[in-house]
C-alpha cells in the first residue's frame, strides 16, 4: 500500500499508522509521531478511521529510507515513535496497524487506497477485539557444567614412546557417539516439550504462530531456544495463561518465557 517517490520533494504526504473505529480523535493529543511538526489526526473512510500524519515527502524518498534502515540508532527512533500511536490507538479501540513507513501522496490517495481494504480491516478488527498477543519462548535444558563431564582420555606420557592401551581407540569412538547420542536425547526431548507448550497454550487462544527460533548466541543469549510462538489471547483469559506457564514450567521443568501482552500485530494479516 506504501507509496513512495524516488524525488525529494517539498510536498507533503500522508503517514498511516494504523486503522480503528471511532467518531472522535481527543484521544490522539499529545502524540508527536514520527512527522514531530504536523499533529496526529483522524482520517475518515466509510464508517473506517485512519490515524495518519502529515509528513515531508522528502523524508521517505527511497534513497533516504533506504539510508535510514541502515542506521540502527534512527531506525529505532521511528520505529518507537510509529508503535507509541498505535498502542495508543489500540488502547481505546480495535484497531489494525499498518506497517512501518505506510504513507500516500495526497489524502484522496490515502483514502481511495484505505477503502478498498475496508472488508479486510473489518475482518482484522472483529477477529482481534478484547484480544491481545503474547509471546511464549521455551528454551532447551542447559547441559551439564563441564566440571561434570568425564575428563577426556589422554594418552599418559612415560619415558620413550607412549604407547595407547589395548583398546584405546574403540573406547574413544565409543565414547563419542554415546556423547552424541545424549545430544540428540536432549534435542527430542527438548522438541517434545516444546511442542507440548504449544499444544498447551494453543487451547486458550483464538489463533497462534510458530515463528523461527533464534539461534543461540542471538543478542549474546546463549541459551538454545526450541519454541519461539506468539498466541492471540482473549483478555479475560490473561491470568489463565499465566497460571497455564507456571503449570508448564513445574511439569516440564523447562525454561519458559512469556511476553506481553502486545498490540496484536501477528494477527492482523497483510495489508
């Protein structure tokens, strides 16, 4: 839906944020936005409003944009800037959130581009009201500490050539793919949890996703994440998945992680 121009230009454009139902825009006072100059506003379509901002055309060239993905620093200044409106909207009212930088030449562009969505907005709106989303990240058990380990065998030196003791080498190789063997013990094991936790969970929400776990070393997290899911959950049933984790954690007695609750983002489709 974004438009975008590869000329600066000194015009204007239309910032969408995100899309809601309400008659009122009082409660988007005090929001800056990313645009900072122009206030946040209400924009009407049909029975649908969009909360947009006007913003310079210059600032969101491909060029510019470009350059601002690649500054990690200023990038997180807009995207802060973008889900602080959002989550204010959210708030008050279902509301859909559009992606980062979704802007159109001109408000009958905008609004031309919105209505024709109107049918998916409504579905997204309906599916996700009294709802929000929250994240569960199950982790694998930690190994045991290497002064647990038994210390590898060495050969002992002695005067003269060391010789291996009869039967070294197939002790050795033994020993390797017991080792392996426990490792990918672990690993079932671990997968197993994971998809219990999901099964779990999945039974008091409306809708889930399984995303691509982070691999380890991911922001300096060592530990070996097996379920990395976000789970659309009605509000009344909030403390149901709190008492749901602790219950998993106690059975499994795996390392569990629950975030949220979030605007529901994952669960809004593509628009």
């Amino acid at each position: 839906m974004t438009e975008r121009s590869s000329e600066a230009s000194d015009t204007n454009a239309v910032y969408v944020y995100a899309v809601c139902r309400t008659e009122g825009e009082s409660f988007l006072r005090g929001l800056t936005g990313v645009g900072g100059d122009e206030p946040v506003r209400a924009l009407r379509f049909g029975s649908l409003t969009a909360v947009v901002q006007s913003v310079r055309a210059a600032d969101f060239t491909d060029e510019v944009w470009q350059e601002r993905l690649a500054d990690e620093t200023e990038l997180e200044r807009y995207a802060r800037a973008h889900h602080e409106v959002v989550s204010a909207v959210a708030a008050r009212f279902p509301t859909v959130p559009l992606p980062l930088a979704t802007l159109y030449h001109g408000e009958e562009r905008a609004v031309l581009a919105l209505a024709s969505e109107s049918a998916r907005f409504r579905t997204a709106m309906k599916r996700i009201a009294h709802h929000a989303e929250w994240g569960v990240k199950v982790y694998a058990p930690v190994a045991g500490s290497e002064g647990s380990r038994a210390p590898e065998e060495r050969p002992t030196a002695h005067a003269g050539r060391a010789r291996p003791a009869p039967g070294a080498g197939l002790a050795y190789v033994e020993r390797k793919r017991n080792q392996q063997s426990e490792r990918e013990r672990r690993q079932a094991d671990s997968l197993r949890v994971a998809d219990a936790v999901d099964t779990d969970v999945s039974r008091i929400a409306a809708a889930s996703r399984r995303l691509r776990p982070h691999g380890s070393g991911a922001g300096g997290d060592q530990r070996v994440q097996v379920l990395n899911a976000t789970y659309l959950v009605a509000e009344h049933r909030a403390a149901e998945l709190d008492l749901l984790a602790a219950d998993l954690r106690k059975r499994t007695g795996a390392e569990i992680e629950v975030s949220g609750p979030w605007v529901p983002y994952s669960f809004v489709g593509e628009v």
